[in-house]
C-alpha cells in the first residue's frame, strides 16, 4: 500500500469529500456512491479518493466510478483502490471510460484490462462515445 494512505469502506460521512472530488474530475462518472460497494483512500483523515463497484452476476463485476482528488494524483491511489478491488473479487471486471479520457484508458491498459466494444453517445456533456475494457483475473 502506499506510505500513509489507508483504504476503508466508504460512510454516509464521506459523501461531501467524494462530491468534491467527483466536481474536480469531470471526466468521471457520477454514480451514488453509498448505493453500491463504495472504498475510500484516506491520509490523516483526509479522503484522497474513491472507487465505486458493483457485482452484475456471479463472478462478474463493474467499476462505476474512480476518481482522486487533483492533490493526490500520480501517487498510485487509483492503482491501490483498483488492485484492492481486482483481488476481493476475482473473476470477469468491466468498466466504460470516455473515449477522450486516453490516460484513463493507459491507465486502465497498464493494469491488464483490454479494450473490447464501444458505446457510442454513452457520456453526456459532451456527448461522447465509452470504450469497454475488461480485465479477466
């Protein structure tokens, strides 16, 4: 794990720290967070960032939604809450990321998912194609 950084289940007492996160990164999705498997990074208290999943079938999961505050990118907080999810729950993953979002997707690439469809017009403001990726473990 990353020195001074802690994952933990998300509360209903993170949700103003994961709106601002979600409104400094409008490239993520905007999923409700305590609706569905919610984890947060945290650093003295402070949330970093979050990841937000979903089980679709047995074996088969989804990520929703990941984002890290501006502050805390490039410190590997996405790879610890991806890596963390990926080993909980072994089997199919899939995800969306926009199309326009190319770190997303290298970012994506770099942890073993594979590009394998696209959704045109999934994303609005702007409207905008997803690239599928799926990772198999």
């Amino acid at each position: 794990m990353t020195p001074n950084f802690d994952i933990r289940a998300a509360t209903a007492g993170d949700l103003p720290a994961i709106a601002a996160i979600q409104q400094a990164s409008p490239e993520a999705s905007t999923w409700e967070p305590l609706d569905y498997d919610c984890f947060v990074v945290t650093r003295d208290g402070e949330v970093a960032g979050f990841l937000v999943t979903r089980q679709t079938a047995p074996g088969e999961c989804e990520i929703l939604n990941l984002a890290v505050h501006p502050s805390f990118r490039r410190r590997g907080i996405a790879r610890m809450l991806v890596n963390q999810a990926l080993r909980a729950a072994p089997g199919e993953w899939f995800l969306e990321v926009r199309e326009s979002n190319i770190a997303g997707i290298f970012f994506y690439r770099s942890l073993g998912f594979d590009s394998v469809g696209r959704r045109e017009n999934y994303y609005n403001n702007p409207s905008e194609a997803a690239i599928v990726m799926r990772f198999f473990s």
